[in-house]
C-alpha cells in the first residue's frame, strides 16, 4: 500500500493547483478536492498519508475537519493553511493534532519540506501501527493453538480473567506453554500499551533474584558499581511474570508477598520506599498447593497469588490437537518439507510427549531438518519413536490390544503414583479388575 499520497483540500482554485504542482514535483502524488465534502469522498477511496486543508471552507471548518480526520483516520497528518492567521489558532490546532499550522504567502517556498516531514511521520505511524498488529496477534489467546477440550477450557478461564488486575497463577508441566498464556492475557488486560517483563525465578540464586527484582543502589554489595533498576520497577504500569515460582528461595518469598499486598518495596542498600504500579502473573510446574502443605512454600503467599487458578494441560491430555499443532510448527517453519507422512503421524498421536508442546517443536524441526524430500517419514523421528514398549511410554499402531491396555494401565498407575483407586476410578474399572490386570500383566 502506497503511503505517500497528498491531498489538498481548498475552495481557492487558483492557490490549489499552485499548491498541488508545488507538492507534485517533490515526487508526491497529489489528490485535489474544493471543499469538504469532497475530500472525505477521496478518503473513503484512497490512501492518503498527508492532507493539506484551508481553515474556511464553504461547507466546513478547518478544526471541525481535523477532528473528523483524526478520529475516522488516525494515521493521517494533517497541515491546516489559512489566509489569516494568529498565533492562538496555531496553537488550537497544534492541540488538536495538526502536524502544523501555515499562514498562505508566508511559507508557500517552503510547504513542500512540511509535507515531506509530515509523510514521514504518517509512514512511521503506519509502520509502528503494523508492528503492534503483529505483536498483538503473535501473543493473543488466538495464537494459541488447540481444539481440544481440555485447552479450549483454559483459554476460556483466561480471557475471563484478563480484563481484571487479578494475579493468576498459571499451573502446568515443562513445555505446556505458560508463557504464551501469560502473554496472552497481557495482551488482552487494560496494561496491554505497558511493559511485559518476564523472570524465570529458577534461572537465579538467591541473593541475584532479590536484586534482579527489586533492584539496588550504587555500593549496596560488592560489585554494585551503579545503581539499578529492578525487574519490579521495570514492570511499572505494566505485567510482571514469573515463572517456575516454586523455586523461589522461601525467605525471597516473604518480600515477595509484602510487595504484593502493599505495592511498595525497597531497593537493596537503600531505605526509602518506592510505589509501582503492576499487575503479577506467576506460573510453576510444581503443585504449589501440595508444595505449601508440605512446607515447601509459604501458604501465605500460595494463597495470595492462586486467587484465580489456571491449569495448563499437558499435551498427553490433548491427543485431538497434535496433529494441529505438527502442522502447524512445519508451516512456520516455511522449509522444502510439506507434509507429515500417515504412518508418522500416528507415531506422533501415540507418543507420550513428556516434553510437551516444546518437544512436539523440536522432533518436528529436527525431522525437517534431516529430510531430504518435501515429507516427514517415520525414519526421520528419534529413536524413541521407533520402540514398542519401553521407558518412553510409546505404543506402536501395530501394537496388540494386550501390549496397549498393559501400557495404559502402566501409565495411569505412574499418573497417579501406584493409587490403585485413583487408578481404577480414571480407567473406569473397579478396583478389583484393576488388581487382576495388575496380577495378569505382571506390572
């Protein structure tokens, strides 16, 4: 789309085509209308990066004009031209968004300099616009893919939550996509035009995450040769998210929640207190709840941050949307490889994926990489997709009834750490024919 069109707006003929010819000859395409009426027809049907616009016109007023383009064409700049002007209408126009405001006779030489900044400022407004957009549907609930149940019920529980300031806790295996979610309600949240800042808590010892979130001044320990900032500063009027929380050191975690109860906290080596702004969104791997019962996480600050609970369901939950998601990753990739063979895809459907979405990724990369045709074929999965039966947990399509309900019984009783119950209640069998399953397959 061209951005560099002008158009000029002016009931003087005359002055109009000496204007459009001036402007013309800088290499700008230039659209002529003789009232306002017909310059917004223009707008309606080209793309105009600047207007040139009288302030009296017959049917129009420049202000009223400039207000209308601002609101129905935001990226457009506008110069207001008057044969009478004073210096409290410039500054009333400036107000309102003129890029500027030209007295006729006065810059008539220089006109074409205004309009060359001018377009560069809409072709900067446009390019920073198209950036937004990407980022905006890079990290929005629809960039998350899945069919199933089990995510569509998560998205569904996050884009509820979203709008408030409520902290969420995000809960959910290694590769899951945590983040994505975090980003996600960000993007969808009122601090959306505010900072996302994300700390992995597992990334740090102890005392460099306490300076990493909270900051420190110039001198407060060895090595602090100047002051800075921390993460929660940074997050100020924005989202601050951290991951993996559960492996936060449990005296960090008391600071931690008097930040979060008062908003205030205190940069190391200094005694002031210091105000932010923010909204905390925390996500573990771990089970926090269990984690607090055993004493390995304040319950104070489980509580505090597990107001709204989400889970992410790992990708053996979410057996619908494997394929989706394989192909997905392979059109991202934009590489020589199309297509997933059949047979490869139902060793992807059948494999446990530990890993989760993040290792769906990376078998699905590396696989493209090994190719040598425009096909995944089940040679080219590692060696774990080729097993029957093993630590891996993978069932071949060839597999016999037998050798799949072993498997699943297997994995089910290591779901639920050898709860025969549990177990049973999963597998919807009493707990009697589990324990003759058990004796029948020697598990």
């Amino acid at each position: 789309m061209r951005r560099n069109n002008v158009l000029v707006i002016d009931d003087e003929e005359r002055f109009r085509k000496l204007l459009s010819r001036i402007i013309g000859l800088e290499g700008f395409e230039v659209l002529q209308a003789k009232n306002a009426r017909e310059g917004f027809n223009i707008l309606e049907n080209e793309t105009v990066s600047v207007v040139v616009c009288d302030v009296k016109l017959p049917d129009g007023n420049g202000l009223d004009i400039l207000e209308r383009i601002k609101k129905e064409y935001p990226l457009i700049e506008v110069i207001l031209i008057t044969a009478f002007g004073t210096i409290q209408d410039g500054v009333n126009a400036m107000k309102q968004g003129a890029f500027d405001y030209i007295t006729k006779g006065d810059n008539d030489d220089h006109i074409h300099v205004v309009v060359e900044r001018a377009a560069e400022k809409a072709n900067l407004n446009a390019k920073l616009q198209h950036l937004e957009q990407r980022v905006e549907s890079k990290y929005s609930f629809d960039s998350i893919v899945g069919e199933s149940d089990a995510i569509q019920k998560s998205i569904k529980m996050a884009r509820k939550v979203a709008k408030s300031d409520m902290s969420v806790l995000l809960q959910g295996e290694t590769g899951t996509g945590k983040e994505l979610f975090a980003q996600a309600i960000h993007q969808a949240s009122n601090r959306k035009d505010g900072p996302f800042v994300a700390l992995n808590c597992s990334a740090f010892p102890k005392d460099m995450l306490e300076s990493e979130l909270f900051g420190f001044k110039k001198g407060a320990f060895t090595g602090a040769t100047e002051s800075k900032k921390g993460l929660i500063e940074e997050a100020d009027g924005g989202t601050l998210f951290l991951d993996e929380i559960g492996e936060m050191d449990v005296g960090l975690q008391a600071k931690l929640l008097r930040f979060l109860e008062h908003k205030t906290f205190t940069k190391l080596g200094e005694t002031k207190e210091r105000e932010v702004d923010l909204r905390v969104l925390a996500a573990s791997n771990k089970d926090l709840k269990q984690a607090a019962d055993e004493g390995g996480f304040r319950d104070d600050l489980y509580y505090r941050l597990a107001g709204f609970t989400i889970k992410i369901p790992p990708l053996r939950d979410r057996e619908g949307d494997i394929a989706l998601l394989a192909n997905f990753v392979l059109q991202r990739l934009h590489s020589r490889v199309q297509q997933i063979s059949d047979e490869a895809m139902q060793r992807l459907k059948f494999y446990p994926w530990h890993g989760n979405v993040r290792e769906l990724k990376n078998v699905i990369e590396r696989a493209a990489i090994l190719s040598e045709g425009a096909v995944i074929t089940p040679d080219l999965l590692p060696s774990e997709f080729h097993e029957e039966e093993g630590s891996s947990g993978y069932i071949s399509s060839t597999s016999s009834l037998q050798k799949v309900e072993r498997n699943h019984i297997q994995r089910v009783l290591k779901k639920t750490e050898g709860n025969k119950t549990q177990a049973a209640k999963i597998l919807g069998i009493g707990t009697s024919t589990l324990y003759r399953k058990i004796e029948e397959y020697n598990l």
